[in-house]
C-alpha cells in the first residue's frame, strides 16, 4: 500500500456516500459503485452510505427523499464519531449537501463528485410553469463548488461552469468501467429471441426515460430507421413514444445481453454537464455508437463511434443509424474502435489514483483552513 495513501499508521478511511437507491439497475449507481471498488483497490478503505431500497422512487423530485436524506446524514454522523472518516465522497448534489450539512457539527473534508449540472437539468425534473427557475440550478452548482473541499467533474463543460467558484482543488476524472468477459452468443441470441427481436437488427437506446435524454429526438429519427429502435430500461413510467418500442426490465444482466445483440447503440442527450454511464457499456459491448459529439469526449469519429453534432436533428441520427445498418465492415470497425477507447481512457487503476489525489488534496486544504 502507497504511504500517500496512509494517515499515520492507518489507511485512507472514505466515507462513500450517495443519495440514491442502491443497488440499482441505473448507470450513475453502478458507476459510483465501481469507483468504490477501484479505491479499496487502490488501498483507500471505503464505507458505503445511500438509501437502501427506496421503492417506486426515480431520478428527481421526491419528497420521501427528505426523509431518506435526514436518515443519511444521521448515519454518517454516527460513525464518523464512532470512527471519524478522513474524508466524504459525496456522489451527486444531494449527498453533497447532506455531507456538507453534517459538516457543520463534525468538521470532516468533502469532496463532491458532480454527476450532472443542475443549470442544465433543473428543468427536466420541475413542472412546466416553474421551468422559469430553472437558473436557479446554476445557483445550486456554485454554492456547492464553493463549498466543498474538493470537487471531482466529469466534463470538460462542467469544469469550465464549475471552476470559478471552486476554492477547493477541483479536477476532471472521467468515469472508468472494468468489463466482464463477454457473454456466449447463445445467451445473447436467446435473450434477443425472448424479447421478439433478431440479433444484429435491431437498434438499442439502453437506460432511463427521463426528459434530459432526449429521447424525442430518437423517437422522431425511427421513423426514417428500417429497423427496429428498441428502449430497454428499468422504469418504463412517462415513455410515450410513437415509433420506438419499450422494454422494461430489472435485470441487468438482460440488459447487457441485449446491448451485445444490438446492430447499433445510440444516445440521443444533447446535455453536456455529465457523462453518459451507458456509453461505457455500449463500449464494452463494441456496439458502434451514434451519439452527439458534445456528449462523447472520449470516442473520435470514424474510428470509435459515428458522432453527430451537438444540435443535430433526427435526420441526422436517422442517417447515421442507416449508414450503419447497410455497412456490416464500418460497424465492425467502429465497435472494435469504441471497445479500445474504453481500455484506454477508461481504466479504473489511473483513474482511482487520480481520484486519490484529489481526496488527499481536499484533505490538506481543509487543514490547512
């Protein structure tokens, strides 16, 4: 074990904590729980916090997560005293303000891991009439970035947004993803079979529903796709769509068969301020991606994902998904792209220790308070 990676005589103790159900079947969850993985690797010792099962609860406004959060932050406190934590990883805004609360009553380092910029999707979680107080997010984003002790970003733009306000260090380290072996392509067939669909013909958008996808935009696009454009997610609540077929389901192992039987893998998001988790398993799949440039920093076009620009329109998605159904070489191509772009850029090992030092970076800064 690194001495970096020691307090006196002892490891890095972390508390991990997220304002989410856990597990779930949902890409922020699986990605913070691969990054905890990767720091006990790392030789960091790490104690998880989130909510347990919160049934029926989504993304977004709930009010029994007031509640849930309350508990949260009593947890925390609790074995912090019990055991004090040299630090907290607080995984999205919400765990960030109940770290920072607790914060207030047992001085502890937080470093916040932003998931996503509230300025961007405020307003895909507020009904229609209040979506004028959507700036407030960006309100929200800074408050937290000045706050905390550290922050860890994902994007380039959610650096750019989030370093000014920042007193602590800040740092972007892009999600990592350590892949399984792949499936037997019987069990990829026959999980296609099940579901009514033939492997390698039928398009794949693989995760939630939620309006900051942007899945009109995909919707719209299946109209001019010859083949079938297939949504598999864990909560099919709120999809209507005309042209795209729905299916639901809890499992993530169907999930990542279905992603491997898939011709194409596509995300429509045009917001800029998170990493898309689901591009990591289209990568580990070697799916050839349609995604927008904007969302994708770690794929190059032509070599590891056909990227559309930020604004494109359905056309464009429809083009791209039509190029790809009529060249089996170009998808071959693009997927075994996509797959070396995933071992290269998204590797826990660097990315931990990445991570590591913006924890013990956060660590000095609030000592040296």
């Amino acid at each position: 074990m690194s001495g970096a990676l020691r307090v006196g005589a002892r490891p890095l103790r972390l508390a991990w904590l997220g304002a989410f159900a856990f597990p779930a079947p949902l890409g922020s969850q699986r990605f913070a729980a691969e990054q905890g993985r990767a720091l006990v690797d790392a030789g960091a010792e790490v104690e998880p916090f989130t909510y347990g099962a919160l049934g029926g609860s989504r993304r977004g406004l709930d009010p029994r997560k007031l509640v849930a959060d309350g508990a949260l932050a009593h947890r925390l406190a609790a074995a912090h005293v019990a055991r004090p934590f040299d630090a907290v990883l607080a995984h999205n805004a919400e765990a960030a303000l109940v770290a920072l609360a607790v914060r207030l009553l047992r001085p502890i380092p937080v470093v916040y891991v932003a998931h996503t910029l509230w300025s961007e999707e405020l307003e895909t979680w507020v009904p229609a009439p209040a979506r004028r107080a959507a700036p407030a997010g960006g309100v929200l984003d800074r408050a937290l970035a000045r706050a905390s002790d550290g922050v860890l970003v994902l994007t380039k733009v959610a650096e750019r947004a989030l370093a000014p306000a920042a007193r602590g260090p800040l740092a972007r380290i892009v999600p990592g993803h350590a892949p399984d072996p792949a499936p037997r392509a019987e069990a990829v067939e026959a999980a296609c079979r099940a579901r009514g669909l033939a492997p390698d013909g039928f398009v794949l958008y693989a995760g939630n529903v939620d309006r900051y996808q942007d899945l009109d935009v995909l919707d719209a696009a299946a109209r001019e796709v010859v083949l079938p454009v297939v949504v598999v997610t864990h909560d099919a609540r709120g999809a209507r769509f005309r042209r795209m077929r729905v299916i639901e389901t809890a499992s993530v192992v169907e999930t990542r068969l279905l992603t491997h039987g898939a011709l194409a893998a596509v995300l429509p998001r045009r917001r800029t301020g998170g990493f898309p988790i689901k591009l990591l398993h289209y990568m580990e799949a070697g799916r050839a991606i349609v995604a927008r440039a904007s969302v994708a920093a770690t794929l190059v076009h032509g070599e590891s994902a056909w990227l559309v620009p930020g604004d494109a329109s359905p056309a464009a998605f429809s083009a791209a998904l039509g190029s790809l159904a009529a060249d089996g070489a170009q998808r071959s191509r693009l997927g075994a792209g996509a797959r070396r772009a995933l071992e290269k850029h998204h590797a826990w090992p660097p990315l931990a220790a990445a991570t590591l030092a913006l924890i013990l970076a956060a660590i000095e800064r609030r000592a040296g308070r």
